[in-house]
C-alpha cells in the first residue's frame, strides 16, 4: 500500500493526517472528550498521547486562532484603573482631571453687569491638598492652581513640618470691583478666575501666614519660590510686595496679557 500507512488507533479515535512531501507537522490523532493527541514521527513511530491543554488547543483552534492560556495582566491593569478612576469620579472629580476634587455648580449669575460665570466648579482639593473653603472658579483657575500646587506649593513646603496640608483661602469668587473700589473694573474675582491665598497649614498643624512669613526667616524662602512659581500658571500674581492692598496673601487670576504673565 502506498502513501501514508494506516495506524491500528482505533480505541483512540479519527487520525488526521498532515500530508506533503516536505511537511513537518506530525500527524495527530484526536478523540472527543478526552481530546488526546498522538504524535507520529516520519519514521513511523508513535510519541505517547499528549493531555497538554496548549498542544491540544493548538491543534483543535481551526485557521487564524492562537492558543494561550497565559493570564490576562494586561486587562486586569487594565480593569483595576478604571475601577480607581470610578472611585475617585464618585469622590467628586471636576474639570475632567481626577486630582481637582469638588463639584459642579454650573452657570452662576452676577448681581451686577459683567459678574458671573458661565460653568463654576466648587474645589474643595488640587493634587491631594485640600482648602480651607471649598473655592467657586472657572475649569481654567481649577487647573492653573493644581499645576501651581503640584509644582511649587508642595515642593517649596516639603522640608517643612511634614510637608503642605491645606491651602487658607482668603477669596473666591465674589461679584464685585476690583480692590472694592466704587465705580472701578469688575474684579477677576467677580469672573470666577481669581483666588486668594493667605497662608499655609502643614501636616504637624503648624501654619504659615503671607502676613508674617514673608520676611521671616524659616519661611521667607519658600513663599517667594512659590510666588515665582506661580508666575506662568496664573496670568497675574501679586503678593506681599505688589501694593499695599495684598500685604496679607496672594492673589492669582488667569487673565491673560498680550506681553506676558503680570507678577509682583
């Protein structure tokens, strides 16, 4: 008889045959239930029958399909992120960024003409550091004070005390001139660009106030390098040394310039 002989397997089912002149696949033999497979040398002998689930994926996944039983990792990181995201969108993310914690406020009305804001968030925290009053603002101030508290807040304070706990918020937003002034321009507080900071608490309950540590010599340092930080973030910052109206804090707002960030 020519070609391929046939094999007693009878007790272990159908034999399918890879045939050709040059092929390298061996011959398998499979049985439903059990799926055994036998391995038929080119010399003729018979290799024990394999219970190897990956072998016999192998040989019963039918064109274009790839057996692995290796653990999904990557979807499991995968899942595990989007739970963390969840978890933290339940704790209150705002501004699409899961490190500004809040809520939504919506369109807020002014009292006066040029007041307002159209889409407000309230911020209770920025990059895990809460604030002392949950602040009202526009996306764009929410996010110009994470990048400012992420980048130099927490840096310039971290030798200090356990590092930097709680921002005190001296304003917001409120409907008003700017200074208070009778008749003067709406304030970029009245626009909900604007806050105000006048101190700092830190992780042992310690605090620094603009007021007294600006020239003290235990503070003095890291509050100029987070004025200076802030100059980039914020189109204006004005400190202890800008006038005599923000001796006691800062004060950021995200006006733009077409020369630049305005700070002293």
């Amino acid at each position: 008889m020519t070609g391929w002989a046939v094999l007693p397997l009878i007790m272990l089912g159908q034999i399918a045959l890879a045939a050709g002149p040059d092929s390298s696949e061996r011959p398998v033999a499979r049985q439903q239930g059990d799926s055994l497979r036998v391995s038929v040398a080119p010399g003729g002998a018979i290799a024990p029958p394999e219970r190897d689930p990956v072998a016999r994926a192998a040989a019963e996944g039918g064109q274009g399909m790839k057996a692995s039983l290796r653990p999904t990792l990557r979807s499991a990181k995968v899942e595990q992120a989007a739970r963390a995201r969840q978890r933290m969108l339940a704790k209150g993310a705002v501004c699409g960024d899961l490190a500004i914690q809040g809520k939504r406020v919506g369109r807020v009305a002014g009292r006066i003409n040029g007041c307002g804001i159209e889409d407000a968030v309230k911020v209770r925290s920025v990059s895990g550091i809460r604030l002392s009053t949950a602040a009202v603002m526009d996306c764009t101030t929410a996010k110009a004070l994470n990048t400012w508290v992420r980048q130099s807040a927490v840096p310039a304070l971290a030798g200090q005390g356990g590092g930097l706990k709680e921002l005190k918020v001296a304003a917001h937003y409120a409907c008003r001139t700017r200074n208070n002034r009778k008749g003067g321009k709406i304030s970029e507080h009245g626009k909900g660009r604007a806050i105000d900071i006048s101190g700092f608490e830190l992780a042992d309950g310690s605090t620094i106030s603009l007021l007294k540590g600006w020239r003290a010599r235990r503070s003095s340092a890291a509050l100029r390098r987070m004025h200076r930080g802030a100059c980039g973030p914020f189109g204006t910052v004005l400190g202890p040394e800008a006038d005599r109206f923000h001796q006691d804090h800062f004060h950021f707002d995200t006006a733009r310039y077409r020369s630049g960030s305005y700070c002293r």
